[in-house]
C-alpha cells in the first residue's frame, strides 16, 4: 500500500491508512522502531485529513480512525519502553 502511494498523488486519508497498515504489520512482525515511523507518517495524514473538505463532512470516521492509529501506536511506545510519549498518545486519543 506504501508502494501504491508512493507512486503518485494520494489524499490524506489513502496516505494514512497505507502508512497505518504498514505500521501495524511491522509491529506484529516485531518491528517496532519501523511500526513508531509508520504509525507517526499515518498519524500526521490523518491529522491533515481533518482539515480537508472531506475531513470535515466525514469528521466523525475521520476521528475515529486517527483515535485508532493513536491507541495502537500507544501500544507500540509502550512495548518499546517510551511510557512518557505512549501517554502522549493516549492523552490525543482521549480529545478526539
């Protein structure tokens, strides 16, 4: 999906849901410093996506994903030892 992307242009919400899934395999195949810059790449597109035409009407699916990807790579940070910024994570995760 991070290829597809790659490859051209892509809106925000393709963006983040491509780093997102990259991010999630990584961590369940044990790569978790590789899932903390994937996760973070979908954690920033989602946040712009949420200032677009579409992040507007859509806000609620929008929110709810981005709490998503916020919750896991709070899981991350956590396996990781990195309790300070998986607290961070969570604390954004609990605004949306």
């Amino acid at each position: 999906a991070v290829a597809v992307v790659l490859l051209g242009p892509a809106d925000d919400s393709g963006c983040s849901a491509a780093y997102g899934a990259r991010g999630r395999a990584r961590a369940y195949a044990g790569d978790l410093p590789g899932a903390n810059e994937d996760l973070e790449k979908a954690e920033t597109y989602g946040r712009n996506g949420l200032n677009t035409p579409a992040g507007q009407e859509l806000r609620a699916d929008y929110s709810r994903t981005l709490k998503g990807l916020l919750t896991f790579h709070a899981q991350v940070l956590e396996a990781m030892g990195m309790k300070d910024a998986a607290d961070s994570k969570l604390g954004e995760a609990n605004t949306l």
